[in-house]
C-alpha cells in the first residue's frame, strides 16, 4: 500500500509563506479532500507536492513510501508514482494528445507500451470518458474548452494509474454532465484501491459525485479540522466563518487556535 506524508510542511512563494505547517497523509484507497476558501494555500499544496519551482519548500518534509520526495525532480515525482491533474492545463502546441499519452506512459511504465495494445487502450478509456476518438490527433489543450481539458486530465489519470493523485479543482468549470462523465472516471480509479486521492475543491458538489473518507477545512495555510463527509454538509451550509475568514477569503492567523477534529492517522493541522 502506497503512502503519501506531508509532515510539518511549510511553502513559501516569492518569500511570502503560503503554508504553515501541514501535516498529511493519503494511502493507496483513500480519498482525501481539502476544502478552504481563496487564498487559503489549497492549490500551494498541490504544486509544492508535484515540484513546482515557483514553490519553495522552507521547511518539514515529504515522502512517498519512505522515500524523499522533495529530493525529485518533478519527471522523478511522476515516475515515482505522483500524479497533478492541475486547476488550469497548459496548452503544448506542436504535441498531439495521442503521442503525449503514449509518452506519458512509456516514461511512468519505464518501457513503451506496444503500439496495437496501446491504442486499443487508448480509444476504450477516451470511450469510457465520452471522448471523440478525434481528440487524439489535437495538440495538447489547444483550444480546448475547459469541459475537454479536465477529461482529458482524468484520461492522463485513467491511463497512467498512479499511486497518488492530486485533483486540484478538477470541477471547476464544468456544467453537469460534464462533472458525472469526470467524477465517473476518478471513481473507477479509485475503485482499483491502488490509487489514493487528495482532491481539492470549493464546493461539495464533487463531493456528492466523489464521496471522501476524510475532510479536511484548509484556512490559512493550515488544516485546522479535519472530519468526515458531514463536516463538508456543514461547510456548505455554514461556511468558512467559524474559522476567521474574511471576505477577501485570507483569513486571520489561526496558528493560536486549537485543533478540531482530528481523526489519528488520517492527517491534521500543523503548528
């Protein structure tokens, strides 16, 4: 069972800290989401996991099954089995979806997939996400709609099988359809139960396709509590007030505040 720890994990972005110490950890079959207004450092976590070099780790650590994930390179992150379906994909112009793919799996498989096995694959997870077979001659995300961007994010998903994935907003742009044919694809990765998921969300509508094991409240920087399904009903019908946010969705300083909530073992707020 692979695991995922985040201990005492502190982000800094041009020398301003984002994240304030953030203990986490997601296994394999797990699925975590971290809900938190704007600016609260949701997205920082992400993209310190995958290696962005905007994002500065200044403290604590994180590994992967024992190993130093911060010691990676962000290809090494995805070999390792890390995976980042990223709130706004970048277009690669030049590169077809197809031979991304088939790149893609080759460099996290270690060898290239055989060419007729591969495209048989290939079509029947495009089928299954209700994808024009067409979509693969396209150059990577150019001129996608944001409806064909995060399916083809949960195809990446589908097809590499990673040990851990970070959804980082993945509904965000999505009408109803579109967020069932999405949140179907996740749900048959999780089914396999080698696939844990943090998956990163505003709103509880993604919950109620993706049901979670954990919740956790992301307001400063921090975890600040952390519950099961229920603690998201109380988000949407309460909002982020109890925990200091402000209008602007920053918050104030909740490192003084106690912790609440915390299930053992399931990760909690840092300090």
């Amino acid at each position: 069972m692979s695991t995922l720890v985040l201990s005492d994990l502190h982000v800094a972005v041009e020398d301003k800290a984002i994240l304030k110490g953030v203990d986490l950890t997601v296994e394999a079959g797990q699925t975590h989401a971290v809900m938190g207004p704007n600016g609260s450092g949701k997205s920082t976590l992400a993209y310190a996991i995958a290696g962005h070099p905007k994002y500065t780790v200044t403290g604590g650590s994180i590994t992967l099954d024992g190993e130093d994930v911060l010691a990676m390179s962000v290809d090494e992150r995805a070999r390792a089995g890390l995976f980042l379906a990223m709130q706004y994909p970048v277009e690669v112009p030049g590169v077809s979806v197809s031979n991304f793919l088939r790149s893609s799996a080759t460099a996290v498989r270690g060898e290239a997939p055989k060419l007729r096995l591969w495209v048989k694959e290939q079509k029947e997870a495009m089928a299954r996400l209700k994808m024009d077979p067409a979509f693969a001659e396209r150059n990577v995300n150019e001129g996608f709609s944001g409806g064909e961007k995060k399916r083809h994010e949960i195809l990446q998903l589908e097809l590499l099988q990673p040990k851990i994935a970070v959804l980082d907003e993945t509904d965000s742009g999505l009408d109803i359809d579109a967020l069932s044919v999405v949140s179907e694809g996740v749900n048959r990765v999780r089914a396999t139960g080698q696939t844990g998921v943090l998956l990163i969300t505003h709103y509880k509508r993604l919950l109620d396709h993706i049901r979670p094991d954990v919740v956790h409240v992301f307001v400063g920087g921090r975890i600040v509590e952390t519950g099961g399904v229920e603690l998201a009903d109380a988000l949407e019908a309460e909002g982020y007030a109890k925990y200091g946010v402000t209008g602007s969705g920053q918050g104030r300083d909740l490192s003084a505040l106690p912790l609440a909530g915390v299930l053992p073992g399931a990760g909690g707020a840092g300090s």
